[in-house]
C-alpha cells in the first residue's frame, strides 16, 4: 500500500500549504522531536560517567574510572554501530516514519530505565537507548530529506542547516538542565528528566507526523516472506547461542563487566574490516570505483583516529571536570557536567563562520584539498589532547585548575570537528560506489563505532593508574598529530587513488 502512493501521483513533498520559516511545516516537527531526543541524550550522557564513578555513599556504582569510560565508550560505539540495522529496518520492514517512532519509544523507555535506582536497570536502560538511538538517527534525518522536491531543490541545503541547529540547541540546553538537577539534586531525577525530554519529542513528533511528507512511510524495499524467515531464523539462533553462553558465566560466578565491554569492542572493529573486505572483493566494482574505495579507507581511518579522541568528551574529559577542575569562574559557581555544553555552543558560532571561510576560499581557487581538510583536523583533535596533557600536568595533588583549560581544549576539538566531520560526510557521498550509495552513510558512521572501540579497549588495558593522566593524554596526542602529518604527506597518493573526486 505504501508504494502505492508514490504511485498515485504525490508529487508535494509536504502535505499542507504552511510553512516553518520558509520551509515544509514537516521541518518543524522533525526540529522539535531531534531537539527533544538531543536534549535527552546529551543531558543524559552529562551524567552518564559521574554517576557511575560517584560512590554508593553518594548514589552512584562506584565503578573505577577507567571501567566507567569503558563502558561510555562501548555504550557511544553501539549508538553508531546499530544505525546499520536501524536504516535496514525502515528500509526493508517499517519505513523511517514508524521506525523513528519506535525508535523514540524505546528511547524514552530507556531514559526512564536509568532513572530506576536499581544497577540491572541501568545497564538494561542503555541498551535501550542505544537500540532506540539507532533506530532514529539513522533515519530522521532521511525524513528531512522527503520534504523537498528531490535534491535539487533550492531549499534543501538551507533546511538541513535549521535542522542541525534544533540538534545543538538541545545539547546546549540539556547539560544545563539535565546536569544540574543530576548533580545537585538527584542523579536518577536527572535521568528521568532525560526520559521526559524524550516523551515531549516523541510527543511533538507524533502529533506533528501528519505534516510529513508521503514517502517517510514507504517501505522502499520491501523484505519477501522468505528473506524473513531466514532472518528471524538466523537471529533466533544467535540469541539463543548468547543468552545460553551468558547464563553459563553468570550461573558459574564469571560474570563481570568486561563481559560485555570486550566482546561489544571486537564486533565494533571486526564489523567495518567485514563491510570493507566485502566491498573490495565485489565484482562488480569496476576499477575506479575500487580505487575510490582504497582513497575512501584513509578517510575512514583517519576519522575513527579523530572520533576516538573526540567522544571521550563525555568520559575522561568530564571526570577531569569534575575531579580537577575549579566549578568557580568569575565567582560563579555552576556543575562540572556544564562544560559538555560548550561543544555545541562553539559549533554553532563557528559553524556559519567556517561555512563562510570555504567558500571565500573557494572563489580565490585556494580551498583545501579534503585531505588536508581531514589532516588538519587530526592535528588539531590531537593539539587538544596537548593541551590537557598540560591541564593534568597543572592539576598534581588537590590543585583544581581553571575552566579556561577544558574550554580550551573543546574550542580546540571543534574547529577539528568543523574541518572533519562535514566533509566526511559529503567525501562518503562523493566516493561511494553506485551498488553501496545508500549503504555508505552507515559505514561513515561505523568510523565513529571504531574509534570508540579502540578507546574501550585502551581505557581496560591501561586500568585507572594510566587513563587520565598526562601520559594517557599525550600519547593519543602524539598519536593524532602522526596521523595528521601522515596523511598531509601521502596526500598526492590518496589523491590520486580519489579519481576525479577532489
């Protein structure tokens, strides 16, 4: 039935005749519900490690530091990584509409999980989010997209824009929100704020859904009888395979964290080597798409190098904040978990000066190459990492250093950000293969999955002696400039692998 309607001859992308500052009146309803998820999640994730950190005497797990921003890492890959799934499901069974529905559902249920005082709950809570997170991320974003009247419609580019900022808003808004109630009222009260931030998007997104536009309920590849027997089939027996294998550690005595944290961290660096190998052993790949692939695994290198860094913003960087930073500035007091609203402040200053700049640059024939856009902002993600090794250098003993350091340092990471992440996106789009033009987007994401794994994985080898010090800060520092000098290097070489994408 669903196709059917394309079919029928629906040509508007929006369905009423009003407007939101210019565009569809769907815009409106997909702003506020990402508004509303980001304040969740980012509120939400402000606490995520200082709760677990904090002691039972203070309503936390009392987990070490270096177990907890484990957990946030693996926790941060799953989000990404199950982004897969969630664009296959709307694609093959639901349609993005239903699934960003059920996607919030499950989200909002996990928020109200955390906030239940009770440790199973909590890690039953994250699996939560991060399946109801892949379910939407993957694909309301697509749904703005189907309020314009195909890509080339002059007002596309301008209603991504106001989406992306209904996304910052929300994460600047909720550590101010969010974290202080969590910190300095009650951590679970602060996840269930969380759970209501996502009620009210969920909310707005189903009392707005008549605005949408028709095909955010096509199923674009609907999946046959056949291939869902053979899933559910597969899928049963790998459930089955791991509830049976977990029950046997947990009834023998075995079980602990780490039970979870390194097999999830091996999946999440053995899944994008499967999807890579897959691609370069296809056939029907010609040569130069071949040749784009092997330009495009530097990218994707290069980027899970800079995600690893950049997302222990919510676990190392923040337990800094809050164990070695003063809460004073200018004599005003506020709560550590306030400085995770600095990023998306930042971005959305510098974003409309950065968007400026590429293309005064660009009419001078002297914009960066992508290349060097991706090694600059490795340098600049791993300069961040100096500058908090000299911030824990300052921190010895009891002394708490200035705000200035940490707001140094996430200045620093988002002009990385700016120069990285947007011009990944649209060198994935550039590079991908025409069989994997829908599937590329997903594996830009299994960038951020990688890099996350790879911090898991060091944050449970090195233990809490090492993560968070200036040792741990500068070797990933160092590890990041390499990288970023490397890349500048072998440029011509990536380059030419590139083809006629520049």
């Amino acid at each position: 039935m669903a196709s059917t309607t394309l079919e029928t001859g629906v040509t508007s992308a929006t369905p009423s005749g009003k407007t939101f500052l210019g565009h569809p009146r769907g815009l409106a309803t997909l702003f506020m519900s990402e508004m509303w998820e980001r304040f969740s999640y980012y509120g939400m994730r402000a606490l995520l490690v200082l709760y677990m950190t904090a002691s039972i005497a203070d309503g936390g797990l009392g987990m070490k530091a270096a177990v907890a921003a484990a957990v946030y890492s693996v926790y941060t890959a799953m989000v990404y990584l199950l982004a897969l799934p969630g664009g296959w499901i709307a694609d093959r069974f639901l349609g993005a509409r239903k699934t960003v529905a059920v996607g919030g559902t499950i989200i909002m249920i996990g928020h109200f999980l955390l906030a239940v005082p009770f440790s199973a709950s909590f890690f039953v809570g994250l699996a939560f989010i991060a399946v109801g997170s892949g379910l939407l991320k993957a694909n309301i974003s697509t749904m703005v997209g189907h309020l314009y009247d195909g890509p080339n419609d002059p007002r596309r580019d301008g209603g991504f824009t106001v989406f992306y900022m209904g996304i910052n808003l929300g994460a600047f808004a909720a550590p101010l929100v969010i974290g202080t109630v969590g910190q300095n009222v009650s951590w679970h009260l602060g996840f269930a704020l969380a759970g209501v931030g996502m009620a009210l998007g969920l909310g707005q997104f189903l009392l707005g859904t008549r605005h949408l536009s028709p095909k955010s309920n096509v199923v674009t590849s609907p999946i046959s009888a056949d291939e869902k027997r053979k899933i559910f089939t597969k899928a049963g027996i790998w459930l089955a395979v791991a509830v049976v294998f977990y029950a046997v550690v947990g009834a023998t005595g075995h079980f602990t964290i780490n039970w979870a944290i390194w097999p999830l961290s091996i999946a999440g660096l053995a899944i994008p080597v499967l999807v890579f190998t897959k691609v370069k052993r296809d056939k029907d790949l010609d040569a130069t798409e071949q040749s784009k692939m092997s330009g495009y695994i530097w990218f994707f290198v290069a980027a899970a190098v800079f995600w690893m860094i950049y997302d222990q913003s919510g676990s190392t960087l923040n337990i800094f904040a809050d164990e070695h930073t003063a809460s004073t500035l200018f004599g005003f007091n506020f709560p550590s978990s306030w400085f995770q609203s600095l990023n998306p402040l930042y971005i959305m200053a510098l974003a409309p000066v950065f968007a400026w700049i590429w293309v005064a640059l660009a009419r001078r024939s002297k914009n960066p190459s992508t290349t060097m856009k991706f090694a600059f902002g490795l340098l600049m993600i791993g300069a961040s990492f100096i500058v908090m090794m000299l911030a824990m250098a300052s921190a010895s003993g009891d002394t708490k250093v200035t705000p200035l350091w940490l707001a140094m340092v996430y200045l620093v990471q988002t002009v990385g950000e700016l120069t990285l992440s947007p011009v990944g996106l649209s060198v994935t789009t550039k590079l991908a293969p025409t069989k994997y033009a829908s599937q590329m987007m997903g594996v830009w994401f299994l960038a951020v999955t990688a890099g996350d794994c790879v911090a898991a994985i060091f944050q449970l080898v090195l233990g809490d002696k090492v993560v968070g010090s200036t040792a741990y800060f500068a070797v990933q520092g160092v590890m990041a400039i390499v990288a970023g000098i490397a890349l500048a290097l072998y440029r011509k070489k990536v380059v030419k692998l590139m083809g006629d994408v520049h």
